[in-house]
C-alpha cells in the first residue's frame, strides 16, 4: 500500500494530502480502471490510489467538478457484481461540522451505512452488520464512551478490523 497519510487514522479528520472534501474508498473484486471509469463518469476525481494484497484503495474528491453539483456519490452506480466498497466520507458538511459517514457497498447494494454521529442508525440491507465490532470497541451500548478525543479513530478501527481494510500507514 502507497503510504500518504501523517498518521494511521488522522486522515478520517481530513488531513489528506488534497483538500479535506476527500473521500476515502476501498475496494476489491473490481479494477482499478473500472472504479477510476465508474468515478469520472460521475465527475469525481481521482487523487490517489494504491493497491494492497486484498484491498485496493482510491482516494477521490468528495463533490463534482461540475459547478452546482453537491450531490453525493452513487457508489452503486460503480460497484459491479463481485465487487465491494468500503466508503468513509471524511467531510459530509464541513460547514455544519458533521461527523464522517461510512458506507460498505457489494456488488453495487448498499449493505451497511451510518453517520459517526449515530453509529446504532444504520441504513442498507444489512444496517447492523458491524454493531457487533463497534460495541466490542465500546462504542455503542452499555460502555459506550462517546466523548473520548480519539472516538472516531476509534470507529475506524472497528470497521478496518471487521472488514480486514489496510491501514493507512505514515511514511
């Protein structure tokens, strides 16, 4: 895996060598010239990629470079049969100060997605797929501790541990 980032888990707050509107997805089962196709195809570009041993990974500007577009992206649209995505959404609002959103794609379905700021909320077929990692990590249920300084560090771990993504390692 290329090595961008300052840190294993600093760039969920944006510290991304591009702008912060960057988000942040892996991907298998797929190229990645039919994930770059399926990207600019939605106007996305593409800032960084690296391939590791299972996982790819593509780094992508978060709005379109069409002027007025501020949709999100349709990573369905990109996922074909066979292949899966893994989506952190590093910047959803960055005016309105959201959390990051997560989104796990297969073959272009929406299995599991929720905000950082309501990890129980989850939508998709499979909306509470990883609540078992995220309330083994305490961070839902009973010994949740929401206000830790390293809380959505802390999610990102879960879900890289759950679905075994690489990390992103400092130079």
């Amino acid at each position: 895996m290329n090595h961008w980032i300052h840190g294993p888990l600093a760039w969920i707050h944006g510290r991304l060598p591009h702008d912060e509107e960057t988000n942040v997805v892996f991907f298998r089962g797929m190229s990645l010239d039919t994930l770059t196709r399926g990207l600019l195809g939605l106007h996305r570009r593409p800032l960084a990629y690296g391939k590791g041993a299972d996982w790819g990974l593509m780094m992508h500007d978060m709005l379109s470079w069409d002027h007025g577009d501020y949709g999100d992206t349709d990573y369905g649209r990109v996922c074909p049969p066979g292949g899966e995505l893994a989506v952190f959404i590093t910047e959803p609002c960055s005016a309105k100060a959201h959390r990051p959103w997560f989104q796990y794609y297969r073959a272009g379905r929406l299995h599991t997605g929720f905000s950082f700021e309501t990890l129980d909320s989850g939508v998709g077929e499979e909306p509470d797929l990883l609540l078992p990692a995220l309330e083994a990590a305490n961070l839902v249920g009973p010994l949740a501790q929401h206000g830790a300084e390293d809380f959505e560090e802390r999610i990102v771990q879960a879900i890289t541990g759950c679905l075994s993504l690489p990390e992103l390692d400092q130079p």
